[in-house]
C-alpha cells in the first residue's frame, strides 16, 4: 500500500509540546538529550518503549504522530488522536512496529528539528528487504543501549493476553485495577521471569535499567519449544477478533493481516516473514534469512487449521494473508484475518477474496 509523504513541521518540539514527554525536546534541551542519547553511538540496542513504531522516515512523520515518538509512549493516545480521519491510520508512515526489549542493530544516525533518530533493523522479523531484520528509523528516545534484566532462577515467558499490564511493585499490581496504573505491554513480548514467594498470582521481571516489574501469572507463559499444532495457531488468533486494524501494526493494540499472522507464529515459537507475499514465498522454498521454510498448498480442499492462506492478483502479487480456521457449519472454508483500515478483525468466508495459495508452516 503506498505511504503519504506528508514532511514533519520544522517545529517538531512545539508539536510535541501537546504531550507530555519523558525527554522534552525544547530548543534549549534538545542538544543536551542528544548528549545524553540512550543509544548513540551502540550499534546493538533495545526497545525501551512498549511498542516502537520503526517509521519509513523522519521527514514522512506527521504532527498527529507526536504520541507515537515519546518515551513513555502513548500508543492508545496515538490511535485517539487519528480517530477522527480514518485517512490518518490507513496513511501511516511506516510499515512495522517493534516490542519492549526487542534487538535492534543501528545502522545509521540523524538529527531532524532537535530530535536524534537512528535508523535500525528490528531482528526476529524476516524479510527479503534486508537480511539482517525490517529497516525503518525510531527516535533515538525510545532506544536504550540496556537489556532486561535476567534474574537467577527465572524462565523466558511471553505475554499471553492481548496486553498486559506491568506494575512497579507487588502491591500496585494487587491494589489496582487491571485497567489503571502500570504501563501496558503487547502480546509477544518476552520477559525473564521468576516466582514472588507468598504470591502465587504474581511473577516478577525486570525492566530494561534493571528495575522490578510485576505481573498477573496469567499473562505470560512459556513459549512452546515443540508440538505446536494448527489448533493452537487458530486459538492465538482467535484472542484478537474485534481487534481494530492498524496499518504497520505488530502488537496487541492494532494489527495489519501480516502483522497478526507474523506475531501469532512468533508467540508459538515460530519464526516467518514479516509481510504477506515473503509469508507465501516461503512456501516455495524462497523464505528470508532467519524465518521458517514452509510447505505450498494451492488448493483450499488442501488446507489445514493453521495455515496461512493467500490472496492476490497472482501468486506475484498477494496483497493480504489471513489464517485457516476450517470450516464452518454451512461447509464453507473459513479464516482469520485483519481486513483493513476501518475495520477489525474478524472469522470470514475464504471465497470472500482472491485466493492464490497458501503456507503450511507446521508439519503434520
């Protein structure tokens, strides 16, 4: 889909101003931020924010993405502030999302309107475009040359729910509202995570800077090192319906169809391509470095709960990807997807679009 190319305003720290910033980027600040950047000058980081938006450009980020580039982020604020003009989340500048703790490599630097960006390549998201990981740029802000914290006798768990929110101490998670307070995690994001003794319900992790974070047990698990069948890659799937599309979107506040697809395999332990016409190629053999090859299936009396299934103009051009659900009592084959802008995810007909060809990515 082709991106707007709407250059951000020479006043970006005035832009900014609207919200309140974890790093101001005022005049008189913006070189002492830049001095002190988090990840200047590493060419390894991490995400620091719950959700980083990896943009196309700085020059394509337009003034209502001013939520999306703080440190902490406000995700929920973004989507409220392009509400009202379905153009501006069908027009994002950017073509992936990146999670809390995930590796980046920095490639390159620059500086637009007092702001430090790096550009960088998001590992664990495959694609033919680069073969070290998806390149985009983030605010520097959002970067930190620090990992999580792992803490003796603690196992790697990824959130289960949608999101998840972590809190800064046992007592806040257990005295709050699971609504309010804390900060608000994606599905997928992995922590290293141990037992709180005398608290069953609650794990403990820790933050980037080696702070505590605590959660709900409920909402991290183990990622599955085999036995991973089609059924539980329809049951991920299905924890999303009602979701609302999100163009870019990797995580649990919006998903584009390849973004749902991607990150429900990864959640499962398996690794594919970012977007939807590398997901079908690595059916024929032709998958990214670091992603699963898979099997081709070219005709839907084939398919299987768990495959992704392809739809396009040719088997040259798919343009959207969704998950085989089986079929429905009327015999009609049936799939999960994220549609498009406007709309959220939802179990539809496969014979509502163009079917090419699907990937079986797990083995009977």
């Amino acid at each position: 889909m082709p991106l707007s190319n709407i250059a951000l305003p020479a006043a970006i720290g005035a832009v900014m101003a609207l919200v309140p910033l974890a790093h101001p980027v005022s005049a008189a600040e913006a070189s002492a931020s830049a001095a002190s950047a988090p990840c200047k000058g590493a060419a390894t980081c991490y995400v620091d924010v719950s959700v980083a938006q990896v943009w196309e450009s700085p020059d394509k980020v337009r003034p209502v993405d001013a939520k999306a580039l703080t440190n902490p982020v406000d995700i929920r604020g973004w989507f409220a502030a392009m509400a009202p003009d379905i153009n501006l989340r069908r027009d994002v500048p950017g073509e992936t999302q990146a999670l809390y703790g995930g590796r980046v490599t920095v490639v390159d630097t620059m500086t637009k309107d007092g702001v430090l960006w790096d550009k960088v390549v998001v590992h664990g998201q495959p694609t033919p475009r680069n073969e070290a990981g998806y390149p985009g740029w983030v605010p520097d802000r959002q970067l930190t040359k620090h990992r999580k914290k792992a803490l003796p006798g603690t196992t790697a768990e990824r959130i289960t729910s949608p999101t998840a929110r972590g809190y800064g101490s046992r007592q806040a998670l257990e005295a709050g509202a699971p609504s309010k307070g804390g900060t608000e995690y994606s599905f997928n994001t992995e922590f290293a995570v141990k037992p709180v003794p005398g608290a069953p319900r609650v794990v403990e992790a820790r933050a980037n800077d080696g702070t505590p974070i605590y959660f709900a047990r409920g909402d991290l698990a183990k990622v599955p090192t085999s036995g991973v069948t089609g059924d539980d890659v329809v049951a991920e799937a299905r924890k999303f319906l009602g979701l609302e599309y999100l163009w870019s979107g990797t995580a649990g506040f919006g998903y584009d169809c390849s973004g749902l697809t991607s990150q429900v395999y990864s959640a499962l332990g398996i690794t594919i391509p970012r977007d939807s016409q590398p997901q079908y190629d690595a059916g024929g053999g032709a998958a990214p470095a670091g992603s699963a090859v898979g099997e081709r299936i070219t005709s839907p009396a084939d398919l299987r709960p768990g495959d992704v299934v392809g739809f396009g103009t040719s088997t040259s051009n798919v343009t959207h990807i969704g998950i085989y659900v089986g079929r429905n009592a009327q015999g009609e084959p049936m799939m999960i997807n994220s549609p498009r802008t406007g709309e959220k995810v939802r179990e539809e007909p496969l014979t509502n679009r163009p079917f090419v060809g699907a990937t079986r990515f797990i083995g009977s």
